[in-house]
C-alpha cells in the first residue's frame, strides 16, 4: 500500500545561517558573506534551536561558541549541506555549456603518450574550460586534492572508483638497447635476469614493484636488481636506450623507440598484459559537463 508522506516545511530554514555563524564565530560576518543583517541571522538560528529544542550556541558580548549540541549538528549538518549545494550546482550545470577548471591527476609518462595530442584540440574545442594537469607518479586522493578525475593503469585504480577506459590493453615488454645487448646478451628466461642490469620502478607506496611475466602458463613475479631506481616509467625507458640496462614498461610507452630502432624487446613470448589506461573519477555525484566533454574528447580521438 502506498504511503502518504509530507516533507515538514521549513526544515532547512536558518541551517545556513547557523552553519555559516559556527565557522566564522560571528553573527556580523556570518550576515555579511550571506548578504543580510546581522539580526536577520540571529532570528533565523534562534527559529533553528527552537526546532530542535537546545541551544546550538552560546552568545556573550564579544564572542560567539558551539555548545555540545551545536557541535554535533555542525560536524553533520556541514558534508550534508555541502552535499546539497553540489547537487544544487550539478543539476543546474547540466543546462550550461561545459566550463570551469577541469583538474587530473595524470603519471608522466601517459602525459606524452595520450594526453599531448589531444590537448590543443580540447582547448580549441571548449575554451571556457581551464584544463590543469598534475603530473604525479602517486595514486591521488582525488576528493583531499580537489581533483576532477584521475588517470591510471587499470589495474591501479581502487574498486570504488568509476573507471572509464581511455586505450586497449597492451603488454608490459622488456627492451634494451642494441648495445646492451652485444655487450651483455639477450635473457631468454626469467632465470636469466640475475645476470643482467635491471633498472626497477619504485611504486608510490615505497614498494620495488616487481617484474611480472607469462612462462609456463603460469603468472610469474621476480624481483630484479640494478644500477637505477626511478619513479616513473618514462626514466626507465630513457635510460635502456642510452645503455644502462634492460628496463620493463608498457609497450606504447617504448613503441617510438623500439621502431626507430633505439631500442629492442626481447622476451616477448613472455610478456604479461595490462588491462590498460583508465580515466577514475568518485562517482558519488553527477557527472559535471567539463569531465564529460573531455571523457567524450578523448574517446572521439580514438584512444
């Protein structure tokens, strides 16, 4: 049976009013930023306490404080209200062309490799969108950095993230230079890097990641050792071309280098896939048009 139900009117009446009073510790400036009289504020968080039936704070002549009370409905009153005004602002967006400051968390070395060519034509495309890009090797807290959206490996990406596939999945390959290779030979098996310089990544959570491969079926990790440790996969690769090892990252990454033949795989029977490279964002609310338009930016460049 379908029930009957009413929203009690004026249940949000004076909130705003108490909210902005608790951070600024004033009535007067509470009214200013809000654009009434300071009296008009105080009328509307007595009418709030008396809802309630407590006093929310305490007044004396020169300051003005949460009670226990106060402090209890600030600290869940505030995310909600915050949340309200987000959903406030996200429907009214959905009407308006994409604008705003559009900010990602992106690793350096998809920077070149998928971002660059699509910049100029986005910008061109939507230029009251300000698009910022933070290059940074570390899995963000995209909500504690004010991040739009983040882009990872897939395999990289939290569970509670919405993930949107920005390329195909592509295999990690081992490459070394050409020198390298005359000087040190080329490794046919796993066993073999222990006799060879293996340059490493060092993750954001301080860990050496590992070196991963298919051999016999079977999924194989090995940790390898080397004359360098770097943070991103674009220095690894720029250091196998000029001789210094062998180094493993994604293919794409590599492919300039391997097809101008600076570089050269090898154990490429070996190699494990990745599912690819991924746009995360939260999810928890609507989708804003400036990270839509470039969701769709990217996905019409054929990435």
């Amino acid at each position: 049976m379908k029930q009957n139900y009413t929203v009690r009117r004026g249940a949000l009446e004076g909130v705003e009013a108490f909210l902005a009073t608790a951070r600024l510790k004033s009535f007067r400036q509470a009214a200013g930023e809000l654009g009434v009289s300071p009296s008009a504020v105080s009328q509307a968080v007595r009418a709030l306490e008396a809802r309630v039936g407590t006093a929310l704070l305490f007044r004396t002549t020169r300051s003005v404080g949460l009670t226990e009370a106060g402090q209890r409905f600030f600290d869940r009153a505030s995310p909600a209200f915050d949340e309200l005004l987000a959903a406030t602002q996200a429907a009214r967006d959905l009407a308006g062309r994409p604008s705003g400051l559009l900010r990602l968390s992106v690793p350096r070395g998809v920077i070149p490799l998928l971002l660059e060519p699509a910049i100029a034509s986005f910008c061109s495309a939507y230029p009251e969108i300000e698009l910022e890009i933070v290059a940074s090797g570390e899995l963000v807290d995209l909500a504690a950095g004010r991040f739009d959206a983040g882009i990872r490996l897939g395999e990289l990406i939290a569970p509670d993230m919405v993930a949107v596939r920005l390329t195909r999945p592509f295999p990690f390959v081992v490459v070394a230079s050409p020198g390298y290779l005359r000087s040190r030979g080329e490794p046919r098996s796993v066993g073999e890097l222990r006799h060879h310089a293996c340059l490493r990544l060092r993750r954001s959570n301080g860990a050496l990641a590992t070196w991963r491969f298919i051999e016999g079926g079977k999924a194989v990790e090995v940790a390898v050792s080397g004359p360098l440790i770097a943070h991103d996969y674009s220095t690894l690769v720029g250091a196998a071309a000029r001789g210094l090892g062998l180094a493993q990252a994604p293919a794409p990454l590599a492919a300039a280098s391997i097809a101008d033949g600076t570089l050269r795989t090898v154990m490429s029977e070996l190699a494990t896939t990745t599912p690819g490279v991924f746009l995360y964002h939260h999810g928890r609310r609507q989708v804003l048009p400036k990270l839509r338009a470039f969701i769709d930016h990217m996905r019409s460049m054929g990435t």
